[in-house]
C-alpha cells in the first residue's frame, strides 16, 4: 500500500477483555515499530520488529502484552486482560534498512483504544 | 540511556514570523534524527531526516541542522503560516538496529 495502515482506527473494549491491534507496514519495509502514547504525553516504545524477529521488546509494559510479526509484513499487537491504563493510541512505523543507512520511519494514523 | 528533550514545551508566535525548535540528546553516537509533525488526534508525519554524517537537511521552508558532538538539532521554519500549527517531535535512532527515541514535542501555535 501506499503508506502504513492501522486497524481498527477505533476501539471501545470492557476492562478484562483481549484486543488484537493490526499493523500493515509499507510493502517491503524490513523494520517495524510500536508506540503508545497517552492522552498529553510523549511516545513511549513498545517493541521493534528486524524482518519476523523482535530484537527489542524492551518497551512492552507487562506479560500482557505481546506482539508478532509475520511474512515480514503485517503485525499484530495483543494486550490481553485489558485495564483502563492500557487506554491510548497505539501506533505502528516502517522503515526499509538500506545497507549503511538508516532510512526514514514512516507512521500509520494509529488505532485510539477506550477501556471502559 | 538515550534521552531526549525539547524546550520549550509550547511555542506561540504570529503568522510570517522566523522561528527556531531545539532538540537536545544525552547521547551523541546516533544513527540519524529525523524531524516529525502531529496534528491533534492523528499520527506523525515524517518532515526531514539526517543522517549522522549529515549537517544539515532542507525541504521548502523547513530546515534541521545537527551537531552530533554538542547533541542538538535544530528545526528552523521560515515565514510561519497558520497550517505549521502542530506538534513537532524529533526522534534519534541509536543504532541501525534500534528504536527511534523520542522527545515530548513542542506544541506550534501560528497566529494569523
């Protein structure tokens, strides 16, 4: 596709319930990343994809979340037991990694998830 | 840790007016910094990116500068208009197999 693609863009989910976030990068990009940002705050990392592999998840908050990537392409981040203060927007970025440089990080529009 | 800031916080200035937004990282052996704007309620769109063998990067009215011994970038907008109200982020990557490490952003505000 042209850019990258977040889905849903929405969603409403009940405390304790699983939500699957889906990324789909730029075609070809090698390398994929999660952010969260809160309602006011910065971006805060999550987990960063090289090919299918996850050479830093560093960012992931707890064992609830869990993120993979398949085909070297479309991503999926899962947050199971959902609590109020996973209430964010969520959003994904590609980049290709040219040989010696590093190439810009292109991001989708983000998916705003509500736990009520 | 790399950490980094941008100060300040919110920035309010009239339409036509020159300005500068500085970004400062604690640490100096990047990979590249790449400049972002966000509108509110919606995701970053890439502005400039520089490598770290790179000075300097121009595109229209926009121009970032980085000094990777003195760990700062700056983004410079000449002749402001209203549409440049948003939110600018600058981010470094530390490797080239590493995250994009974010500032908090400087809020634009344009006045016409």
């Amino acid at each position: 596709g042209a850019g990258v693609s977040q889905s849903p863009s929405n969603k409403v989910t009940e405390k304790g319930k699983d939500v699957e976030l889906r990324c789909d990068p730029i075609s070809g990009h090698t390398a994929l990343y999660w952010y969260r940002q809160r309602l006011g705050q910065g971006l805060e990392f999550l987990i960063y994809f090289q090919g299918n592999s996850a050479p830093d998840k560093s960012g992931l908050p707890s064992d609830r979340f869990s993120a993979e990537r398949t085909g070297e392409s479309v991503s999926t981040l899962t947050i199971q037991r959902t609590q109020q203060e996973d209430s964010a927007v969520y959003l994904c970025a590609s980049s290709l990694r040219l040989r010696g440089v590093g190439s810009e990080a292109f991001f989708g529009q983000g998916t705003r998830l509500t736990v009520v | 840790k790399q950490e980094v800031t941008q100060i300040p916080a919110a920035l309010s200035v009239p339409e036509g007016e020159n300005l500068v937004l500085n970004c400062s990282f604690t640490d100096s052996a990047i990979y590249n910094l790449q400049w972002f704007r966000q509108d509110p309620g919606k995701g970053l769109t890439s502005l400039l990116l520089i490598q770290s063998s790179q000075r300097e990067q121009t595109s229209g009215r926009l121009n970032a500068s980085l000094d990777k011994s003195s760990g700062r970038s700056t983004l410079y907008i000449a002749a402001s208009q209203p549409g440049d109200s948003a939110t600018y982020l600058c981010a470094v990557r530390g490797g080239a197999n590493s995250k994009l490490t974010f500032g908090k952003g400087i809020t634009l505000s344009v006045r016409p």
